[in-house]
C-alpha cells in the first residue's frame, strides 16, 4: 500500500461535496494542484445541466452522489490504494509510455496514444488511461471496450424494434399495436446504454480525484469530521 486511506460506506457518506472541493485548497504543489483542478472540473461537467447549473450541492455525500455506483467507486479506489498516481505522472512521458507497451496493435491503431505536453495535460492522461497506472499488463483501455459494447447495444436497440415488427406485423390486423412496445423497447435501451456510460465516466473520474489528491492533502481534518458527526449522530 502507499499509505492512502481505505474508503468504505461510512466514510463515503460521511465525504462531502464540500470536503473534495476543499481539497483544492489545500494542495501546495503547483503541478499537483495543476492536475487536481483539471479532475475537479471534469468531475463538476458530468453533473452540470444544460444550463450550466451544477446538479452537485455541497452538503451532498460523496455516497450520495455516486449513486448506483457506489460499489463500484468503492472497488476502484481500493484498487488505486495500490499506485502513487502523483510519482507516476511525475515520471513524465517514459512512465506513461512504459504503463501503455502492452497496449493491442487494434487499439493502437483505431486510438493512437495521447502525450502530454503540460501538467494539465498530465489529467487527461489519468482519466484516459486510469486502467493502465493500476495494470500496466493491460491490453484494452476499458474506454475502448465500452464503447464496443455501447455500440452492440445501440444496435440491438435499432435491431429488436425492426425484428418485432416483421415478425408480428403479418399477424396483426391492427398494427398500431406494435407502436408502444416498439417505443418502450428503443427508449429503454438509449437510457440503460447512456446511463451505463455516464456511471462508468463517475467512478473513473470520481476515484482519480480523490485518490490523488489522497496523496497531496492532509486528511486529519476530514476525519475530525466524520468522527463529529458520528458523535452527533450517537
């Protein structure tokens, strides 16, 4: 382990919206707080609404927030406990390209690996190729298998409304019939596939920020908190 705390249930409910911004301000490395700010920001676009409003309030848990994947969230950063993400990047372009030499000649060619030129760029780096700082042993970005299987899906969504209709048309005097299971079948599949999509972007975003900035920031006062908390509660 690299001396990062464990996260379970208590604690992520206890973690407030508030707290993980928080973290920003007290990060004294340039560079390292370069990087944490990009996270943050790409962390806030996912609950951002069309109107530019955040969806984020800060007395939100981090529990809270995450929603149907809290599970997995909790999976991750167990995962990361492993890897000093900031030692990592601070290695520059040798490491990333030593962490991705398993990477499929499929996937190097249809995704070409991104470089990164400033500490900034260092973030989008992490949030592309997350998978790779816990597995160097990879050989599929788990960006690309997902949008494989969001393709199948997409197109099983297309294909069962089609397949349902000549195979029941024939059958059917009246036909109108077949417009509310076809509906229900196209609706469902788009939300489940945008939804399983979105929660992948939460864990993945949600773990790096919070596992890096882990390794930057002086938790004590987090957990003074939660323990008041658990005292009020009591």
């Amino acid at each position: 382990m690299t001396g990062k705390p464990g996260y379970d249930e208590a604690r992520l409910q206890a973690l407030t919206v508030a707290e993980l911004r928080d973290r920003l301000s007290r990060i004294d490395n340039p560079t390292a707080l370069a990087i944490a700010t990009k996270l943050w920001q790409a962390m806030e676009s996912l609950f951002t609404n069309q109107y530019g409003s955040s969806l984020m309030r800060d007395e939100y848990s981090t529990w809270q927030i995450a929603a149907r994947n809290r599970h997995r969230l909790l999976r991750r950063l167990e995962a990361l406990r492993r890897v000093d993400i900031g030692d990592f990047l601070a290695e520059g372009p040798q490491r990333m390209d030593m962490a991705l030499q398993h990477l499929h000649p499929l996937v190097r060619l249809l995704r070409p690996a991104q470089k990164a030129k400033r500490s900034e760029d260092s973030a989008d780096w992490l949030l592309r190729n997350l998978e790779f700082v816990e597995d160097p042993e990879r050989q599929f970005p788990e960006g690309f298998v997902r949008s494989w299987i969001f393709g199948v899906g997409m197109f099983l969504t297309m294909a069962l409304p089609v397949l349902l209709v000549l195979l029941l048309a024939p059958l059917l005097e009246n036909k109108v019939v077949l417009l509310l299971p076809t509906f229900v079948i196209l609706v469902t599949g788009i939300l489940v596939s945008v939804l399983q999509l979105h929660g992948y972007s939460v864990v993945r975003i949600m773990a790096a920020y919070i596992s890096f900035t882990d390794e930057f920031v002086n938790l004590d006062g987090e957990q003074g908190a939660e323990s008041r908390e658990q005292s009020d509660e009591t």
